[in-house]
C-alpha cells in the first residue's frame, strides 16, 4: 500500500495544485500547463517501460545493467536487481552441481544415455561412447536405433517393457557383450545404462564348459561302477549281513552321483546360449499321460493322484525340456507326499495362456524358502531329500526350461497344507485344439 501512494502521490500533488492555481489564475491556462506536465509523465513512464523491455531482451541481462531510476520505478528496479542477482547466484549453482556431475558420470566404468521422449540422445558419457561408439558432438539429437542398428535392441526398445536388462553383442566397434539396461524417468524420458560384462560372460563359458567337461568324464567311471555293484548285489554268493548293506549302500550313491551328474549334463545345455531352442508342437495332453502312467507307477499305490485335463491345445518348444520340467514337479509331488495324499495334476488354457499345474497334499514349503527354491543345490529339508534320492537341480532345471520358452512358474504353498506349482505359458506359444471331453 506504501508504494501505492508513493505512485500516486506526485500526480495528487499536481492536481491539488493546478487547483489551487486555477482559483487565482486562467482555468485554461492551468489546464494546458497541468495536461502539459501529466504528458511528460506518462512519456516518463512509457519511456522507463522501454528502458525495461531492452533490458528483458538483451540476452546477457544482469543485475548490474538493471535501469537506474528514481521514485517507483527505482523500487522496482532495485526488487527487480535483487531477484536477478539471486537467479545469477542459483544458476551459477546449478552450473557448478551440473558440471560436477558430468564429471562424476563421466567417471564411471557403466555408460549413460540420456533420451528424450522421442529416443533421442540427449547426452551420454565418455564410458557410452565407447561401448556404443557415439560422439555426443555429432550425434546430439540424434535417434538412438540410427547408432544402434540391432533389431533385437530396437525390438527391446519398442516393447517398453525394461524390467529386465537385455544383453547385447557389440561386435561394431569392439567385441564386446553389453548388459543394457533402461530406467524410465520424467516425463517420458529415459536413462540407458550399458555395461560391459564381456569378462563376467567368459567366467560363466569357462564354468559351464568346466562343469559340463567335468560331469561328462564322471559319468562313465560311475555307469561302470554302478553295474558292477548291481551285478554284485544280484549274485546269491553274498550273503544278507554286512557286505551286502555295504554294497547296497555304495550302490544308492553311485546311483545319485550319476544322476547328479545327469542333472548338471541337462543345465550345462540348457545354459550354452549356443543350444538353440528345437520348437516343435508338443502333445501336451499325449506327453501328461504318460507322466501320469510314471507317477502312478512311482506312487505305488501309496497316494491318489487325478489327471485333469481341460484342453487339447498344444504348446510351441521342445518336447524334451518340457517333458523335463513337468517330469521333476510331478515326481517332486509323489516324493515329497506323504502316504494316502492326494495329487492332482492338470492342463488348460486360461486367459489364452497355457496353464500347468501340480498340487499335492504334501507336507507344504515356509514361506522363506519358496523364493528360493529354483537355487541350485538349495534344499529346504536336506535329511529328506537325501532319503528321496533328490540332487537339489530340479528346480533349477525347471527355471531354465521356463525361462528358454518364456513362461513363469507360480508356488503357493503353507506348511502342512500342500503346494501348488503352475507353470504360466505366453498365449504365443499356446496352439489351441478342442476342449476335451471327460
């Protein structure tokens, strides 16, 4: 309010005074000095408002250049000055904090990419160019397909789906193999992150060869020792006492060693990015029977077990993994069931997904292990699963037959109240058939 009347109060005084003159003097007279000096005001103001205006357009504008003008304008300009002087301080902040932290990404061993909406780069680190050979100089602006012309990373890119990181062959300009991860952000905007894990992905070659030539020369050593153990034990010149639970006993481990070794055979190719995945269409209602047949066999009459199948449709993959997969649930129910439970096992289609599933009356898992349960060797009951002949892989395999086929398990389970285990097949690999009829 104080600057309110400090604005109006010259004009008040002026016309307080051309009043005052007008009772002594020519109205007319007064009134053509008086409309004279109110026009050199408002040509003050407009001119003060110009002064303004070139100010506000100069492109290096400060708050030393700031009008100097008296009266109301002086206060605004001194407001004006203040507020320009404290945006000078904040952006040279801003400057200094931004330019600390090129730096700090410029620094570090993963590369960073930044895109706008539109997949365009708008700055990356020194580390981003070299695995993705840019220049930010040249290709500022640039969309990020036209530096990386690989379909799978443009597939990647257009899915929007980066909740998992895609791995990369950069053969380009070095080869190497990048982990490539993106982190939406903003509005619409996103962070690429590359790193190299060349090294990592020799380690892991070099284990799985290692672990794979490892498991292939034991086999053979085992096979023999395990025939001629049983070949032994089906000799009547041995009798019921000691040597022959020796021999019954080194006969049960050589038998789980060799199926160890199997297990990590199976993981060995099922890890080797080289073995391709042989799609065919699976019968799954044909292959369910004859587990159903194996179950029945391997129960013994010790359980009930139920067989339902809801659809005739079929799935793309290989019918070798699957059988796998479904094999080791469907045993994992029998072994792990206790006598007179019931299992059920089942297939349909739901929501265009294929859906398997096991469900027993076993002795159920804890929560805490089931997030667990696909580690290899993790067993929640080491005791029973030595008894039960498991090699603590099952799982594990069943993950990777999963994963190489694009499905997802689910296991709901409480102790003491059984375990279900689905397997979520994509509708892409679901080929329909006729419901069947039961």
């Amino acid at each position: 309010m104080n600057t309110f009347w400090l604005s109006l109060s010259p004009i008040l005084w002026l016309t307080l005074i051309a009043i005052l003159l007008g009772m002594i003097f020519d109205t007319a007279i007064v009134l053509g000095l008086y409309s004279a000096i109110l026009l050199g005001i408002v040509i003050y103001h407009v001119y003060t408002l110009y002064c303004l205006d070139q100010w506000l357009r100069h492109p290096d504008y400060s708050y030393s250049t700031v009008p100097d003008r008296s009266g109301l304008w002086g206060v605004v300009f001194a407001r004006l000055a203040r507020f320009v002087r404290r945006s000078d301080k904040e952006r040279l902040g801003l400057n200094i904090s931004l330019e600390r932290l090129q730096r700090a990404t410029s620094a570090l061993p993963e590369g960073i990419v930044i895109l706008d909406d539109k997949n365009q780069i708008e700055w990356c680190n020194s580390s981003a160019e070299l695995h993705l050979g840019l220049n930010l100089g040249m290709d500022a602006g640039q969309h990020i397909t036209r530096m990386v012309r690989q379909m799978r990373f443009v597939a990647y890119l257009d899915t929007g789906d980066f909740s998992k990181p895609f791995l990369l062959n950069q053969t380009r300009f070095h080869d190497t193999l990048l982990s490539i991860q993106i982190v939406p952000y903003g509005d619409r905007e996103k962070l690429l992150i590359s790193r190299d894990v060349t090294r990592f992905e020799k380690l892991e070659i070099m284990r799985r060869d290692f672990v794979a030539n490892v498991s292939h020369e034991l086999r053979t050593p085992l096979t023999v020792i395990g025939g001629f153990l049983e070949t032994l034990l089906e000799e009547n010149r041995l009798s019921e006492g000691g040597d022959k639970k020796v021999l019954r006993l080194m006969f049960d481990q050589a038998t789980r060693m060799r199926r160890l070794v199997e297990d990590l055979l199976i993981l060995s190719r099922l890890e080797n990015a080289g073995n391709n995945l042989a799609e065919e269409k699976v019968d799954v209602v044909r292959l369910l029977q004859a587990l159903y047949q194996e179950a029945q066999s391997l129960s013994a009459g010790r359980h009930t077990i139920s067989l339902d199948l809801a659809s005739h449709a079929m799935l793309l993959g290989s019918e070798d993994e699957l059988r796998s997969a479904f094999e080791n649930l469907v045993s994992n129910a029998v072994q792990y069931t206790p006598e007179n439970g019931v299992i059920s096992i089942g297939w349909m289609v739901e929501n265009e997904k294929g859906l398997f599933y096991v469900q027993d009356s076993g002795i159920g898992i804890e929560p805490d292990h089931i997030p667990r349960l696909t580690e290899r060797f993790y067993r929640v009951d080491r005791s029973r699963s030595r008894e039960t002949g498991g090699t603590g892989l099952g799982l594990a395999i069943v993950k990777h037959v999963l994963n190489r086929h694009q499905a997802s398990m689910e296991i709901i389970s409480q102790p003491g109240s059984g375990s279900i285990f689905r397997m979520w097949f994509p509708a892409s690999r679901v080929i329909h058939g006729e419901r069947t009829v039961q």
